[in-house]
C-alpha cells in the first residue's frame, strides 16, 4: 500500500485572460488548503475529516465559488450545496439549496453521521443545521461585490456562466444570442 | 466549485465537492456537486471530485465512472480519469480530481484551465491552473 495522498481543486473553466494577481491568490489559497491537509494528516487523521477540512476552508475563503464568494442566481441571491463520501463502507451525505449555512460540507458530514438520510435540501436541510447547531449567516454575507458584477455580465450576455468565465466582446453585444448554459447554447441541455 | 479528494496512511478513500452552482442559475437549480456518484464519489478503490459544466458531469455519472473503469476493466488512476474525460463527456466541458487506495492522485480536464494542486507523502507536491 501507497502512503497518503491529497488532491484539491477551485473550479475548472478558467478565463484565460484571469489577470496574474487573481492567479496567484488562487495558488496562494490551493497551497494554504494542501499545507492544512498534509498537516492533518501527519497527525494521522482519518481522510473523511481531512476532506471536509480542507473544505470548509475553501468555503469560508471568498475566492473558489463555494461558501462565501459562491455563484449569485437569477436573483441575485445564494443557494448552495455539497457532498461528502467516505469510502471504506461508502458512506454518504448531500445538501441543496442552503442560503444560511456558512459550511455547506459540515452539514453535509452530520447528513452522513446523524440523520437516517443521505440527502437533504431546501428547507428541510436549513430546519436539520439549526437542529443540529450549526453556524448560520444570513445571505449578504455569502454574496461578494464582484459577483454582483459577474452576475450583471452574465444578465447582459443572457447566459448561464461557470466559474470565471467573462463574456468575450461578440456574446456581450449580439443581443440575440440564445440562452446559453455554460456557454453552450441552451437547445445542448433541451434534449433532457 | 470546490473539491477535496484524500487517501489516508490506512489506505482509506474520501471525496468532498462543495460549490455555489453556476452564475444567473434558475432558482431552484441543482447540480453535480451534491450528487453522489456524479460531483463526488469515494469508495474501497478511489475517491474523486468532479467540477465543471454540471449538466454533462450530470450526464456522465462522472466520478463514479472512474472507480467504475477502475473496478471493471481493471484500469489504474491515470487511465481511468484519462478515459473518463477523454469518453464520458460528450460535449461537455469539466475537469476531476482523484486519488486511489494505493496512494496515486491524479488531476484531469478538457476545460481552459482549472485551479488544482496535490502532494503526496513522499514529498511531492504540485499547484498548478493551466495545462
């Protein structure tokens, strides 16, 4: 057997005109979250802790699209989700649709070791954080200026965008470009 | 999106993908990133993180396609991720992050970029966001 091994990420879909600063706060953070994991565990924690971790600090950080600095939705609001697996009895949490949870994965862990369920969204995953006492924020704090700017580019440019994706000069002004989802023109995603 | 994937020094496997979905997304709207087996998979084999254009990860039942190559045609990390993105796909752009119970991790994307890095035990370690 190998020994351990980590792997982090912030998002794929990256503009390719992301100014160098914005890269190197992103290397900065990638390289903070691995010293923390690695950290972890050299003092032998267990994976599923050592993921959720480093999550958590990747959700309270504004940079990624998750947690603070998540993608703003049609109205300009939060809704966020997340999912945890632990693979030796492939044991498993999810959440949806949470707009006051400050670390969408942490209830996502308590879906997993304290609820008879391995899903839980919208309001009934809200009503089980305060059940369980975790952190709450309200909305705003979870909303970040330079996402209402992206947000606003994006209602410009009638499309749907990934992380980091700015609109190129045609898509922002040809006015009849069909909604786009990713990028792609809608009718991709129709079929389904 | 944001995603951690872990093998620990008992071998064991974990996965967790956390994210705020897509810019001007419909209310209401849900990804792969709380999808079990789609976002995020982990079992005795691997663990894996998926990001990118939900809808074909989606699609693609992503991260489970990789322990499932892996399972059944016997294939290691690398090709099995390699396959998955190179086959799963379709159209669809996105990218995945993995790591096996036998200390491999492995990073990869059809996207322009994505924002990544891993270490290993033995000392390496590597952050990187373009090819």
């Amino acid at each position: 057997m190998g020994g351990w091994a980590i792997a982090v990420h912030g998002g794929a879909g990256v503009d390719p005109n992301l100014p160098l600063q914005r890269q190197e706060d992103a290397k900065m953070l990638l390289t903070r979250c691995l010293d923390l994991g690695i950290h972890a565990l050299r003092s032998n924690c267990s994976a599923i802790d050592v993921v959720e971790l480093v999550v958590r600090e990747l959700e309270t950080d504004p940079l990624f699209n998750s947690g603070r600095g998540s993608a703003l939705t049609e109205e300009g609001t939060v809704e966020m989700e997340a999912s945890i697996m632990d693979g030796p009895k492939r044991r498993c949490g999810a959440v949806s649709g949470l707009t006051t949870v400050k670390n969408p994965i942490s209830l996502a862990r308590l879906v997993m070791d304290k609820s008879p369920h391995s899903y839980l969204a919208f309001s009934g995953a809200e009503k089980f954080a305060r059940e369980q006492g975790v952190e709450l924020e309200c909305n705003d704090y979870f909303v970040t200026e330079e996402n209402v700017g992206m947000l606003e580019l994006a209602r410009e440019a009638n499309s749907i965008w990934l992380d980091y994706r700015v609109p190129n000069e045609k898509c922002s002004t040809s006015v009849e470009t069909p909604l786009q989802m990713n990028g792609l023109p809608i009718s991709v995603y129709a079929p389904e | 999106t944001v995603g951690c994937v872990v093998v620990d020094s008992q071998g064991r496997c974990a996965a967790a993908t956390s994210t705020g979905g897509l810019m001007n997304k419909k209310i209401g709207r849900i990804g792969d990133s709380p999808l079990i087996g789609s976002g995020t998979y982990a079992c005795g084999v691997c663990g894996v993180s998926c990001t990118g254009e939900g809808e074909a990860i989606i699609r693609g039942t992503l991260a489970r396609e990789v322990a499932a190559v892996m399972e059944y045609k016997g294939l290691g990390l690398q090709e099995a991720v390699n396959y998955v993105i190179e086959e799963r796909l379709d159209e669809g752009k996105a990218g995945l992050i993995a790591v096996s119970s036998n200390g491999e991790v492995v990073c990869g994307f059809n996207t322009t970029g994505m924002f990544r890095g891993c270490a290993t035990e033995d000392g390496f370690m590597e952050v990187g966001i373009w090819k």
